[in-house]
C-alpha cells in the first residue's frame, strides 16, 4: 500500500496563507490583483494587506492582544450600558 502514502505526501501545499488586512484591522479576505503579489481586502477594498503564515501574521501583529483588548472594551460598553440604563427617575 505504498502509494496511500503518496496521496498523502501530495496533500501537504505548505502553510496555510492568511490575509490581514491593516484598514480593518482584522483577518480579511482578499481579491488578487493581476499578476503581482497584490491582493486588496474584500471588505473595504484597501490595498493596505499583508499575507503570511498564520504564525508569522499572528506573531506580527499580535491578533491574540487586540482580541482580547476588544473582548474588554465590549465588556466595559455593556456595563457603561448598564448603569445608565438604570438612571430612569
Ligand atoms: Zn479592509
């Protein structure tokens, strides 16, 4: 069953590119542009996209910080929210 082995090997198309767009701030999908290394954001149409390795586009522009920066500002919104919801007299 040597050429299962194959298949498998054949699978393998290296990492997995993401497209980071620096206008939305956020991980983007892309339309290629012509034949250069050109890709703009789908959602605003900047051409302001870096593409990389998940890895190195994480590292790079540390996504993990600003979600968890954005998960507290949410949190903060819904308790500014709150106490004002309260102020009906
Ligand atoms: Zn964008």
């Amino acid at each position: 069953m040597t050429e299962e082995v194959k298949v498998e090997e054949k699978k393998e198309n290296g990492p997995a590119i993401i497209f980071y767009c620096k206008d939305c701030e956020e991980i983007v999908d892309t339309n290629k542009l012509g034949k250069k290394y050109l890709y703009s954001c789908k959602k605003c149409g900047t051409k302001n996209v870096a593409f990389g390795t998940v890895k190195s586009v994480n590292g790079f522009f540390r996504l993990e910080e600003k979600a968890k920066q954005k998960a507290k500002e949410a949190q903060r919104m819904k308790e500014a929210g709150k106490s004002s919801q309260g102020q009906s007299a």
